[in-house]
C-alpha cells in the first residue's frame, strides 16, 4: 500500500490445494494472507481482521460468493473484491459488477494475471 503497509488478503475458496497455492504465491510477492473456506469462515474474518481485498470463490459451503459479496459491500464498502468461478459466463460477470466486485475472474486463472491486477489497483 502507499504507506509501506502491507496489503492483506482475503482469499476464500474451499480446495485447499489452491488455498495452498495461492499462499505461497502471495507470500513470495510480499502480502499479507488470510484463508477461508467457506462463506460463514469468511465472514467472521472480515468482521476480526483488517482486510485490504477479498479473492472471492462463488461456489463456497454455507454462504456461498454472492452472499458473501453483499455482505463485504454493505459492512467494509471499502474493501475490494475480485470474484472468481469455474462458472464464468457473462450473466455472472454482469451480476458482480452490478453486486459492486471489482474484478471478474474465470477458474482457471494464471497467478502472474492476478498479480499483475492486484499491483495494478495498489501499487
């Protein structure tokens, strides 16, 4: 962040493989990670912790992306989220942006990709 703080992540999805994978990857370039893997874990972070942007699956147990999506836009309207699903048609992409996600993802993603995004919004 602009400060030298650094910028925490939010990342919810409920393959701990790609949970794995996106730890790492994040922690090599430098950010912050917090994982969650399902809608209510999600949730409860916000409300504990300081979070900059949410890495947001839609299909999650319990609540799933889009619950979690009205909730990070009507309690932290401050925080971006950047939505990703294996379902990425435009009716999905449509309803995100209207939903108020700041990006639009399809599974699978390349890393270099949303690297490259997050630096565009933070740095």
């Amino acid at each position: 962040m602009k400060n030298g703080e650094p910028i925490t992540i939010l990342f919810v999805d409920d393959n701990e493989e790609l949970q794995t994978t996106i730890s790492r990857t994040m922690i090599d370039e430098g950010y912050n990670i917090i994982l969650a893997s399902d809608g209510e874990q999600a949730m409860d972070k916000l409300r504990k912790e300081i979070v900059h942007l949410v890495l947001l699956d839609l299909e999650l147990p319990k609540f799933d992306g889009w619950e979690v999506l009205a909730f990070v836009k009507r309690q932290f309207p401050n925080i971006r989220v950047f939505i990703f699903t294996a379902y990425g048609n435009l009716t999905n992409c449509i309803r995100a942006k209207k939903e108020g996600a700041d990006e639009f993802l399809e599974k699978p993603f390349d890393l270099g990709e949303i690297i490259y995004i997050i630096k565009r919004y933070y740095n």
